[in-house]
C-alpha cells in the first residue's frame, strides 16, 4: 500500500504514486511557503531531429507521438513533415515512423509503405492519398490481441472528422472506422487516456469559430459523450488570445495538461500548463503559467513550442519531454510566407518538477490523516542551500516519540531520492496502520514531492 490509498481527504491518485506539489489536496496546512510552477528546459540549442528528406521539405513537427517501447528497447517516433508542395503531398502532410535507442540519435527506417517520387524507399506511414492531420499514438493498456497493442487516432479531411486506427507494430495500421461526433470538429485535436478513470478523451477544437477547448469522452474508443466547450481565454488573457490545442496526461496519478496558446497578434504559440479534474475538464494556474516557452527572434522555435501528445518520459531522475518548434509564424504559406520551417527538439524537466512549495527562510508543511501501510517515508526536495526535516504527528498534532525533527537526519542537499530516517530508524513498520499526519520543516528549501513505498529503492 502506499499513500494513494490511504484515507487522505480530497486526494485522488492512482496507486503506487507520488504526491506532487502541483495541488493542496493532501496538503492540511502550509506556512511560511510558495508554490513555484517549474518550467521544462530546452536541451540542446539545436534540434534533436529535423528535416533532411526530400519528402520533409522544410519543417518536421511532433503532432504526433514520442514513447518509450520497453518491449523493443526503443524509442519510437510519429511525426508529421510538413511538405510545402501540396501536389506531392496531399493535404501537405505526411505521417512518418522513426526510432531510436538513446532518445537522442534517430532512425529513419526504410518502410516501403508509401510511394514518393516513384520510390517507396522511405519512412512514410500514410499521408500521400489521404489528407491526415495531428494523431496521437498510444501503446494501448487494454491491448485484448497482438493487433491493437497500438492506437492512433487523427483527423481525416475526407471523413471530416477524427478516425480510429490500430496497429501490432505501430507501422502497419488499420483504420477501424470514423468517430461519430455531432460537432463540427476542427482538425487539431489530441487523444488522451486517463488510467485512474480507465476513460479515453478527445480535446478538440470547433470549425468556424475562435479556437477554444471542447471535450468528448469515451469507455471503449467506439461509443463517445459529447461534453462541449470546457476552456476559453478569460478577461486576464491579452486580446485575441484563442486556445490553439491541448494534450492531457497523466504523471505519477495526477492529471495534467499541455495548453496551446496562441497569440493571434503575433501569430506565435507557447505552451501553459494546467491541472485536469477527474471529469477531465481543464484549469489553469491563477497567473497563467508558461511550461515551454518559445525562442528569441531567429532561433528555430521563435514562433512556436509545444510538446508531443504523450506524457513526459522518465529517463533516470529527469523528465523527457519533446517539442515541436518553428521559425516560421502561423499561417506561414503562400501567400503569407514560402511555407512552414520546424524542427523536434527535446526539453527536460527534473524528476516531479512540475511545482514544489518553496521557503526562502522557515516554512511548514503539513499532511492531512492518513492510515499508514507501508514501511519507508521518501522525499524529493532541493535543501542544498538549507535544510529539510520531517516528523511524524498524531491527529492532534503531537510528535511520535522517536519520530520528532530533532530525531530526524536532516536533507541538505539537491535529491530526487532521500529515504527519510529518524536517528537510525528508517522503517515505521511499528506506526503500521496508526493514523497520523506528516509534517515537514523547510529552511531555504524546495519541496517537490513525497511518497510512501514498501521498496526503499524505488
């Protein structure tokens, strides 16, 4: 058992999860801190993967899907190149397969699919003959035979709306029919699966109009509710502010999203994160708050950054996180502009980063209740110019003997992984299914996560 299952009011988190510092809802009290909302970091000031086919013309960009295959030791990539010679390419975009064993390094694979230029000695999946748009990829948890171990959804213009595919391999793909929806939906849109409710969702845009959020939900990817519009920019926002798209996720069982913002004054867009509640339904942090922001004028994301439509990737004690970005503003082609310049870079995020409650001088955080299971309190905390503390309190605020922060060996370094320990006592095997409240003391440090594990080294 872990914290997840425990009695915490208001606390929703799937099991074996971390509790992240991006809400209050296990969080009873809280003095003398701030909430700071992190931000993902750019790797690399050139892209990890750009164009370089003929097929690719000048720009590559991730509507489309990065996921980590641990069943094949790989990485594998759907992306979409942007050709500017609609005669070519239909509809101007083409979907497109790499791979890649450190993340770094890509693969273009010979797939012999699609023919371009008389040759089928290319990574194209689809897109010469059809006109396609934004899909999402999903390695399908409810996977029932070899043939739908993957899912994409995407937005087929001759459908004029979203279509369902599957596929064993990810390459090879079969369309299972279109998705009925009442609205007259937009092309961009992304698909999102929400593990803890076991519910598919479809954010998506509206033909016609201002470009705001809607919602439609689904069970079985085949029968779906139409929920309408769930977002739109508020008073607060700068004028013709419109939500470009959104991508929702789940991180360590919390519920976020990736938020399209598009400035239409400018013609750029950046990227804010938001929460999601368990009906799916977008908020965003009061000020706004931008997780990817784009680059400076002439860099190859200085119109545009946004993250691929899947969750961030663990890779040791970081978060992988990849981005399409352009040089070009929105509406780049003739006869605005001689067509779309992007790349796929790749930014990073440390382990729980989305938010921390920081002390810049003494602060304190306590817990609501909790019935305690499991053996081992861990932390994730930055003490290194400071120091953390934690005890352990009954309900009416009391310290546990052997359990006090004067019993505690104190944090005072940077570590996603600290194992809470109290003068040589590690294990609370003998507080086991007591209920109690933790407290943690911050002196010039960050807080970003804490969790409760069976598994010290987990």
């Amino acid at each position: 058992m872990t914290l997840a299952d425990t009695a915490i009011s208001g606390l929703k988190l799937a099991p074996k999860e971390t509790v992240l510092m991006v809400d209050d809802c296990a969080i009873a009290d809280a003095i003398g801190v701030t909430r700071e909302l992190g931000c993902a970091q750019q790797v690399y000031d050139v892209p990890v993967f750009k164009a370089q086919e003929p097929w690719e013309g000048r720009c590559v960009t991730l509507w489309g899907s990065v996921l980590w295959d641990s069943r094949d030791a790989r990485f594998k990539m759907w992306y979409i190149a942007l050709h500017p010679d609609r005669s070519k390419a239909n509809g101007m975009t083409l979907l497109c397969y790499a791979y890649s064993y450190d993340g770094i390094n890509w693969h273009r694979p010979s797939l012999g699919l699609q023919s371009w230029d008389g040759c089928k000695n290319n990574n194209i999946l689809m897109g010469v003959d059809i006109q396609l748009d934004t899909p999402t990829v999903y390695l399908n948890p409810f996977s029932q035979t070899e043939n739908d171990r993957f899912v994409m959804l995407l937005h087929h213009r001759k459908m004029e709306g979203f279509c369902l595919y599957e596929s064993a391999d990810g390459i090879h793909w079969n369309a299972q029919g279109r998705v009925a929806l009442n609205a007259k939906v937009g092309d961009r849109h992304t698909l999102m699966l929400d593990p803890i409710s076991q519910e598919w969702r479809i954010y998506h845009k509206i033909d016609g109009r201002a470009r705001t959020i809607w919602l439609a939900t689904s069970k079985d990817l085949k029968h779906w509710d139409e929920h309408g519009e769930v977002l739109a920019p508020n008073a607060n926002d700068p004028p013709e502010t419109e939500f470009y798209g959104l991508h929702g996720f789940t991180c360590q069982g919390y519920r976020l999203g990736y938020l399209e913002v598009f400035d239409v004054l400018q013609r750029r867009l950046r990227t804010e994160l938001v929460t999601l509640d368990e009906r799916g339904i977008p908020n965003r942090f009061e000020p706004a708050h931008t997780f990817l922001d784009t680059g400076q004028w002439g860099q190859w994301h200085y119109a545009w950054a946004f993250p691929s439509h899947n969750a961030p990737i663990r890779v040791g004690e970081e978060l992988w996180i990849y981005f399409h970005g352009r040089q070009t503003l929105h509406w780049a082609m003739p006869p605005w502009g001689d067509g779309h310049v992007g790349a796929i870079g790749l930014a990073k995020l440390r382990a729980a980063g989305f938010a921390c409650m920081a002390a810049k001088k003494h602060g304190v955080i306590t817990t609501h209740p909790l019935v305690l299971r499991d053996q081992f309190l861990c932390i994730n905390a930055d003490a290194a110019g400071g120091e953390l503390r934690c005890e352990l309190i009954d309900e009416s605020g009391r310290a546990l003997p052997g359990f006090t922060a004067e019993d505690f060996y104190p944090l005072r370094d940077n570590a996603t992984y600290y194992k809470c320990n109290w003068a040589g006592v590690s294990q609370l095997s003998q507080l086991r299914s007591r209920s109690i409240r933790i407290r943690i003391y911050l002196d010039n440090a960050k807080l970003y996560s804490f969790w409760l594990t069976n598994n010290p080294r987990v």
